[in-house]
C-alpha cells in the first residue's frame, strides 16, 4: 500500500486533527450547493448563563455521503497519483491512497460550516462569536454529529421607550453672539501693511522663521517660515504674549509648554524653546462695520442684511446643536430604562475596532501606535483598559437599539442602501468590497433610523405603534 505521506501534495495544507474542541471560522464551504438543503438537521438548543448556548447537531447520512464524495474529487485533484492523469483515479484507489482519516478530515472541514449555518438559521439564533466545536462524528452509514457552544446576541428588556419625554431646547442666538461673528469677519477681511521696524503689538501679523528646541536639542526642521497672527487663539499657549516688543531682525525667544494635543506624542506637555528669527511685521487693518462689509462678505446689501444673514446662521446652527442634544438626552433615558447583559466577546471586539480606528488616524499623521503608547509611557493592555468602558456603553447602545428597530419593525429597503453604498464608494470599487460592506452597512442605517424614532417620540411626535402581522 502506498502511503499518502509519499504522494506529491498541489498546493495542499494537510488539515489537523479534530481530536478536542475547534474554533469554526464561518467561512464559504468548498462544497457544492446541496442537493438535500431542505432536510430538517436535528439541532438541540441548551441555553447557558452569560447569553452563552450549546447545540447538539445532527445532518442526515445523505450529508456524509455527499460529503466524502466531493472530498474524494477534491483530493483526486490535488495530488499525483501514479498511473492516472489529476482528477480521473477512481475514488476507491484516492481513499486507499491517502488514507480515510485524510478523507474524512478533508469532508468535516468542508461540512462543518454548511451544517453550522444551517443549523443557525433553522434554530432562529444569531450568533456573536464563532463556535467552539467539539465532539466531531463523521463515518460511513451515520449521521453527521457535533456540539458547539457559541455566544448569542442578548436578549434586551426593553424598558417603555415610548414614554420617554425630553423637549428640544430653544435656539437662542444674542445681540453679542452676532457682534462677535461679525468681528470675526472684519478679522477674516482684513487688509496687512508693512508695520516698519516698529516693535510687535496685539493684532499684528509676524513673519518669522521659526526654530524649536529640546533638551538643547533641535526639533523638526530648523529655520522654518511661518506666519503668525497675535490675535488668533491657534498659537502655541503663552506664544503670542511672548512675541509682543519683538522686532525685524531681532531674533526672539519664546518658552511654552507643549499641550497634551500636540501632533507628536513624545513631545506633548514638554517644555521647549523656540527661536524666531522676525522678517516682517505687519499690520491689520480691519473693514469698518457699515454696509461695505456685507458687499465685502457676500451676504446681503447692507449691514442690517448681514446681521440678520448672521442672526439666521446661528440660530440654525443653536437649533441643530439643540436637536443633537436632546438625541444624545433621549437615549441616555432609553439606556437608563433598559437592561442587556453585554457578553464579552462583543467588548473585546469593539475595543479591537475602537484600537484599529486609532492605529488608522494616528497613521495618517504618521504616527504609529506603539510611538503613542511609548511617549504615555503605556501598554496596549493599559489603552485596552482605558477604553473598556467606552466599548461596554457603545455596544450596550447598540444593542437596545437594535430591539427597538425590532419592536418597530423597522426595515431599510435594498434601494436605500444602494444609494447609500453609491454615496460611500468610488466607481471603481469592487464588487467584493461592496459585497462584504451590504450587511454592516445596512445595520448602520437601521440603528440611525431607531436613533431617531427614539429622538422624535421624546419630542412628543405622535408615531403609530406598529401592527403585527
């Protein structure tokens, strides 16, 4: 007899053993469709503590037969057996040649997944991790078997959601909010002169080239020129009032504290030294408030029509602020009057989504995590911690959410989310990536659609309870 271990593998991993239990990964089976689909599988549900359950799952003989078939083609082809071109040995000569425990693992590994998801869906479950298989049976004449245990998506005790009350507060814009964005204007409008060797005062604008230092050390690339104006609030704290005397061609020094949100992580709340080198000083000189700034800024004919241009901007932008709090009021009442056990295994992965969220905009700053977590003096394990709690109240949220859009029968058509997945890819996307992004996607806009039935019931609107059937 010929050992399969001498046959030449194409392309092939040998599978490993099933003895103990496996984590089945819910990828597509190999398998063709099946020709028994609609045989009932025997699927025995024990519900456990920490929404977790155990299912006992049997497929008809017909399941192992189909099975051990496609696995006889699927090997045939894979090696080289002596005398026979790939794909045309007969099965009997493939099994004697690689053995029945190659056979067999090759025929679980491609029914296992099939059987899994169906069994899933005739039990109505909806699984929130991968299943840990145990107990594997696959032979000749009996039926398929395996135990699994999974988490499930909690049940959610819903509290009355629809008694909720939270009004919207009114917009309130006064006379000295639209003062202040019209001076803003001016500073926006304003015209520079060359201010001489005059020394730096409030409102100037200094051109300097610009060095900083630490530890005596230089950052960054020295020289560097920048524009800098004394009366924005985006210098460096303490930078503007320091600049104030300085003159061209007097190099000045200024000392800061870099603050916590500095873009590189190993200098935030460090002390440096910055040398700026003065080129030019210049001078602002501001539009008057009268009817030419509204000509200047494209917002009406006269000053009366600016303000009210303004006036209306920002009480648009108080409404808008206003809805958006009493949102965020209303589901902190949805979450107040609900309960859900959330199961650890979906923690874990919102914090691995929340990590790889920050790895991608720290990135695009180039900065890598581990620089972060160096310059904090911190562990992953430490960050993880941190942002625990964040992912416990996120998919708390979601989950009740997901039971109001339940209870609501809320649905989003296949129309909406194509339009949706339009608006978010670029025409050359591929199909697979619009694929894979339907399902996630469509969740998305069902728990925005609960967010906002929850946000307009608060106000008190009057939506109709849906009907059953």
């Amino acid at each position: 007899m010929v050992d399969a271990r001498g046959l030449e593998p194409r392309g092939v991993t040998r599978p490993s053993s099933i003895l103990g239990p496996r984590t089945v990964t819910l990828t597509q089976s190999r398998m063709s469709p099946s020709t028994t689909d609609a045989a009932e599988l025997e699927v025995s549900v024990e519900r456990l503590a920490g929404s977790q359950a155990q299912l006992t799952v049997e497929a008809p003989v017909a399941e192992v037969d189909r099975a051990v078939g496609l696995a006889l083609r699927h090997l045939g082809q894979q090696y080289r057996l002596p005398g026979f071109r790939p794909g045309k040995a007969p099965a009997a000569v493939v099994e004697r040649l690689v053995g029945w425990e190659a056979l067999r693992q090759h025929a679980i590994d491609d029914l296992l997944p099939e059987i899994w998801a169906r069994a899933v869906a005739q039990a109505n479950l909806e699984p929130v991790s991968n299943p840990d298989v145990t107990e594997v049976v696959l032979e000749r004449g009996e039926p398929f078997r395996f135990t699994a245990s999974v988490v499930l998506r909690p049940a959610v005790n819903l509290g009355d959601y629809r008694r909720i009350k939270v009004s919207v507060a009114a917009p309130e814009v006064s006379e000295e909010d639209v003062d202040r964005t019209l001076e803003a204007l001016r500073q926006r409008y304003a015209q520079l002169e060359d201010a001489g060797q005059r020394e730096a005062r409030v409102g100037d604008v200094i051109t300097a080239e610009l060095t900083m230092h630490h530890n005596d050390e230089v950052v960054g690339t020295p020289g560097q020129l920048q524009t800098l104006d004394l009366e924005r609030g985006d210098l460096l704290p303490g930078m503007a009032d320091q600049l104030l005397g300085a003159r061209v061609g007097e190099p000045a020094e200024v000392t800061v504290t870099l603050p916590e949100e500095y873009g590189r992580p190993e200098l935030r709340g460090e002390l440096v030294v910055i040398t700026a080198d003065v080129k030019q000083i210049q001078a602002k000189e501001l539009p008057a408030l009268d009817d030419n700034l509204a000509a200047i800024a494209g917002h009406g004919e006269s000053l009366t029509e600016l303000r009210q241009f303004v006036r209306d901007q920002l009480t648009e932008e108080a409404r808008l602020e206003g809805e958006q709090g009493q949102e965020a009021k209303a589901l902190e009442e949805l979450v107040a009057v609900s309960r859900v056990e959330v199961p650890e295994v979906m923690i874990q992965a919102e914090i691995d989504r929340q990590i790889k969220d920050l790895e991608l905009r720290l990135s695009a700053s180039g900065i890598s995590l581990e620089q972060l977590l160096a310059s904090d003096d911190k562990q992953l394990e430490q960050l993880r911690g941190e942002r625990r709690q964040p992912a416990v109240e996120r998919v708390q949220l979601e989950l009740i959410l997901g039971e109001v859009a339940r209870r609501e029968k809320l649905q989003v058509s296949d129309q909406e989310l194509d339009e949706n997945l339009r608006r978010i890819f670029s025409k050359g996307a591929s199909k697979d990536s619009r694929r894979r992004a339907r399902e996630p996607l469509r969740r998305e806009l069902l728990l925005g659609q609960a967010r906002r039935l929850v946000a307009a019931l608060a106000r008190g609107e009057s939506i109709p309870e849906p009907v059953d059937g």
